[in-house]
C-alpha cells in the first residue's frame, strides 16, 4: 500500500475537525474523530481498503472474545489481501 498525504486542507477534513472542536468532551470529541476517520478509511479509494471498523464493532474482535473496552486500538482496518493494519 502506497503513503497517502494526510488530509489538512482537504476541504471535508476541515469541516469535521471544525465541528470536533465544538463538542463538549474530551470523550465526545475523541468519538467523533474516529467516526470521522472511519469514514475516511471506508470511503478514499487511495487507500483500497476492503473493510474497516471501530474497535467494539470488529467483528474478529466479537468471535474471539476480546475486550470491547478502548484498549489503545481505536480503528481496524483490512487491506484487500487480508492483512489487518
């Protein structure tokens, strides 16, 4: 998989980061940047992922038992060959 820029000054970025800033938490704000990264994950084709989750909603994470508590890992990603990054 290729590096990609990251996403200052792409005009959609600026606008979840701007409605970020307005949450009230530090919890809020922290759930509405991974909904907004994953969003970014599923979605930009540079990336070619074949699928992406939160943590809790992994579905790897379910069958195997594994906490669905925040242990560090926000986000799972699967590129198309199948290896997790």
């Amino acid at each position: 998989m290729t590096s990609t820029p990251t996403p200052r000054g792409d005009p959609a970025f600026d606008v979840l980061e701007a409605a970020i800033s307005k949450l009230g938490s530090e919890q809020e704000r922290g759930r509405a940047f991974e909904r907004g990264v994953l969003h970014f994950l599923r979605r930009d084709p540079r990336l070619d992922l074949a699928a992406a989750w939160l943590w809790a909603d992994w579905p790897t994470r379910q069958r195997s038992g594994l906490a669905a508590t925040d242990l560090g890992a926000d986000l799972v990603a699967e590129d198309r060959e199948g290896a997790l990054i």
